[in-house]
C-alpha cells in the first residue's frame, strides 16, 4: 500500500481513532486502527474497541491499495510533531509502515488487518434494514452538554453509567442519573421531523465520544437506531469536518447499546416541593465556589439557609476555618436549612442558559428542583446532605 495525505487530516483522524482504541487490552490488535485505501482519491481511518467504532474517510493519493494496522497511540505521537505538509505512507510485504514528509523518515511495526474485528455497520442486520432520521447537531449536542455530568462513572452499575435517549415522535429527551442527582433536558421535534420512536440507552464513554463528534458540526446528523447499536454519521462536507485538504468524506460512529433497565426517572421528580426560590445564576454560583472552596473534601456539605428575600451560604472546614456569604433571592416563605454537595449545584448552573435560575424545595431531607426560570425544557432534581 503506498499513498499521500496531508499531516493535518491524518493528524486529526488519528487523533480522533486512538481515542477509540484501547491502551490496555489483552487483545493487543484492539490498540490499533486500521488505515484503508481502497480508491484513488482517499483513504478509511478505522477503530473499534468492541463498544465503539468510529470510521473516517480522508482524501488522498493513492498509488496502490492495500490496509493495514497501525499502533495509534504510536503514529499519532510521530505525526503531532510532523510540519503541516503532505505524508507518504507506504507498507512492505512484512508490514513495516514508512512515513515520510520531506527528508523526514520514519518506520514503524504495522500488523495484518485479517485478526482486527469487524467494525458495526448499518444495514447488516437481517431483515428490513433501518431507515436513517435527521437529528440536528445543535440539538444533540445540547442535549449531551446539558446531561453528561449527572453520569455515574461506576462502569459496574450499568444502568447508572449510561444516559436514557428517547424520542416519542413530538420531543427528543436524554436524562442521566448517578444515584445522587438526576438530570433531564427535552427538545422539541420540528413538524417535519416527528417519526423520532426511540428508546435506548447510551453508554458513557459512547455519550463522550459523541460528544467530541458533535464539536463544531452544524447541520443534522443522520441517525440509524439498529439494535443493538446506534449509528451517528455526520453527512459529507458538513461544517465542523473540514481538514487541511478539503472536507472529510464522512465520519461515522458506532455505539453498542446498554442491555440495562434504566432506573423510573418521573419517580425521583418532587411533586410536592412548595417553597419557590429565584435567583440569579451568576450571583449564586460565584457564592457557592467562594464559599465551597473551604469544604471538607471527604464530606463537601456547602449549607444553605433560606429566609424571607435573602439566602445564606455557608460552610464548616474543623482544619481551616468557617465561611459564609448573604445574597439576595426573590423567596418568601419559612426558613429552611438544607445542606448540598455545592459542586452538584454547580454543575447544573454551568449548563443552565437563563438570567435566573428557579429552586423548587420541600423541607431539609426533600431533593431540590432547579430549573431555569420559566422554561420548562430542562430540569435537574440534585438530593440533599444531612446537615
């Protein structure tokens, strides 16, 4: 196989597929990715890691066809420091892999493709294959933004580590939980587009990757639901996929759905949470990471009293110190002391997008409600600590 590409779109494909690739496998072809030329004008950049797949498709030179697979984590380290110029690959009968650009010249181990897995693809199920829907980036990716901190990161408890995707013809609704707070952002579909019927679990690190693909990409993605995986490919010359040669031919990534029953989410939601807060987002941030910055890491219980019109911050650190901080809430009601984990909070005032923020509580030991001010689209239910 021998072809030319240019450093920067290589660089970034690679960059994009030793993500996907695993470090620390005992199936040591899976640190891989195969490079493909099967034309004469561009060249498959592929990985798998047996829960993931991502596929992209560079333009090129190819002088002769061939695939073959490359350490990722070891091209991309020789290309991050190559100038941005034209590379030539080319591989021998016994799969050396020289890289060259200019009098630079390096050769590196490469393996057969015959023992790499076979990455997902749709369409290969038996039967009726899957019709594809348009999904607009923007939309998806707020969806992402605004869920994937509430994850649990407990790789073992998989209906925690992973996020509830659904679509029932009229919104599309991701939600994640980790047990200790839930969070739940909605869209609603255009007229054009309400045959979304989905309901799928995504993994975390699918969620993540997922995330990175979105990065930049305007326009919709095409979507195939395929049990058991889901299919995200960003359409051919969209914005957010050009490289230095021009635009990618595609890019698709494969995600292999959670077997799991995801926990009844309408369940955790307070119904019953009578006192109403309003508040300025920034104004109750900036207090929380003044305030927060003294707790006890092993118990980071940031405490909140409310009053009528002000709310007090506080916190209790027996190795440094006390620190507390008033601000003005639009609230009217009883007092109420309520201790929180202040980086849970945080992390919904991060992703909220309105001036103001609504708190919706019960009583000490009731989960918070918080909300942007009149907007019904998204909400995250964050439980208390004892205090």
């Amino acid at each position: 196989m021998k072809l030319r590409v240019h450093r920067d779109a290589l660089l970034h494909a690679v960059q994009r597929v030793q993500a996907v690739a695993e470090r620390r496998t005992s199936l040591q072809i899976l640190s891989s990715f195969l490079l493909e030329a099967q034309d004469k004008t561009s060249a498959r950049i592929a990985a798998t890691n047996l829960q993931l797949g991502l596929e992209m498709v560079v333009p090129g030179e190819v002088e002769q066809g061939g695939v073959v697979a490359i350490g990722a984590r070891t091209l991309f380290e020789i290309l991050r420091n190559f100038p941005p110029a034209p590379v030539e690959l080319e591989v021998d009968e016994m799969f050396w892999v020289h890289v060259r650009s200019g009098r630079i010249h390096f050769r590196i181990v490469g393996a057969s493709a015959d023992g790499y897995p076979d990455l997902p693809q749709p369409g290969k199920r038996a039967g009726e294959p899957s019709v594809p829907v348009a999904i607009p980036a923007g939309v998806l990716r707020g969806l992402v933004e605004r869920t994937i901190f509430s994850i649990s990161p407990d790789e073992t408890r998989l209906h925690l580590n992973s996020a509830l995707f659904q679509g029932d013809g009229k919104i599309l609704r991701m939600v994640t939980t980790d047990g200790h707070r839930m969070t739940c952002c909605e869209e609603t579909v255009d007229e054009e587009k309400r045959f979304y019927r989905h309901d799928v679990l995504i993994p975390a690190r699918g969620l993540a990757e997922l995330r990175k693909l979105l990065d930049g990409v305007d326009g919709d993605l095409q979507v195939v639901f395929e049990n058991p995986y889901v299919f995200f490919e960003v359409p051919v010359g969209s914005k957010g996929t050009v490289s230095a040669e021009g635009p990618m031919q595609s890019l698709r990534l494969a995600i292999k759905l959670v077997d799991a029953t995801f926990p009844p989410y309408r369940q955790v939601i307070p119904r019953d949470n009578k006192r109403t807060v309003i508040v300025g987002r920034d104004v109750l941030g900036a207090a929380l990471r003044r305030i927060s910055s003294i707790s006890p890491s092993r118990t980071p219980t940031t405490r909140l009293r409310l009053e009528s019109g002000k709310m007090k911050i506080s916190s209790d650190n027996p190795d440094i110190g006390v620190g507390e901080e008033e601000i003005d809430v639009q609230y009217e009601g009883e007092a109420l002391d309520i201790g929180f984990n202040a980086r849970y909070l945080l992390d919904v005032l991060d992703v909220l997008r309105g001036e103001n923020v609504q708190l919706s509580l019960g009583g000490s030991l009731d989960g918070a409600v918080m909300r942007e001010e009149n907007d019904e689209r998204f909400l995250s239910v964050v439980m208390p600590i004892r205090i």
